[in-house]
C-alpha cells in the first residue's frame, strides 16, 4: 500500500471511543515499531472532544491525536487500509475497504475504564490481521 497504511477508527460523535481507539492504537503501533497509523473520525461530529477521553488519556499519559472531532470524509476512505466502525456507516462507505464493527464497546460515558479495556483487549487483532 502506498504511503503510510492508516487506520480509522469511527464512531457517530467522533469524540470518544474512536479518539480513545485511535490513541491507543498508535500507542501500540508505536511500541510495536509498526509502519500503521491511526485516526478518529465521526459520522455526525461533535463540536469538542469527549471530557471524559481527554481526561481518562491523560491520567493514561496519552494525548488525543485530533484536536476535534473530524467528520469521515471520501478521502479518509481512499487512503484507508482498513475501518473499524463503532456505529453504522452511511451506505456511501460500506463498500470501499474492509470495515470492521465493534459493537461491544461499552459507552465511554458510563465508564472510561470498562471502554479503555475493551479497545484495549481488541486492538492487537488488528495487528494479527
């Protein structure tokens, strides 16, 4: 794949779990020093940040890699290697890359832990992928 291979993570807002995602994933990437890359995009993007992502990453000492939600674009798509979806994606999406949908993740608003958990446990099957 040309270029460095990205990994997106969605969710409707664009200001938790895919920032959460996202975070960690580079993290991980980082780490493992993996030639990947990921971002947080939404559907239908909130106008800040989750305060309870902001704060749960950095008491993580992590930082979110937007500064604001970002809504998924065409663009986003192309250069895609592969999308990880936390909410359904407008038909115009569905067919471009492999999407595949995490749909168990529990609300960031409920417990940042239980969500950070979660994405933590199913990124590196990503990896394996």
């Amino acid at each position: 794949m040309p270029g460095n291979p990205v990994i997106i993570f969605v969710c409707e807002h664009g200001a938790a779990k895919s920032v959460l995602a996202a975070a960690y994933f580079n993290k991980l990437a980082s780490d493992l020093r993996l030639d990947l890359r990921a971002i947080a995009r939404g559907t239908n993007p909130d106008e800040e940040l989750s305060p309870q992502v902001i704060k749960g990453l950095s008491g993580d000492g992590l930082t979110p890699a937007e500064s604001a939600p970002q809504i998924l674009t065409q663009a986003d798509m192309q250069s895609a290697q592969r999308v990880v979806a936390f909410c359904e994606l407008p038909i115009e999406y569905q067919q471009q890359v492999i999407i595949e949908r995490w749909d168990d993740i529990p609300p960031v608003s409920e417990s940042y832990e239980q969500a950070r958990d979660a994405i933590i446990e199913r990124i590196p099957q990503i990896f394996n992928q």
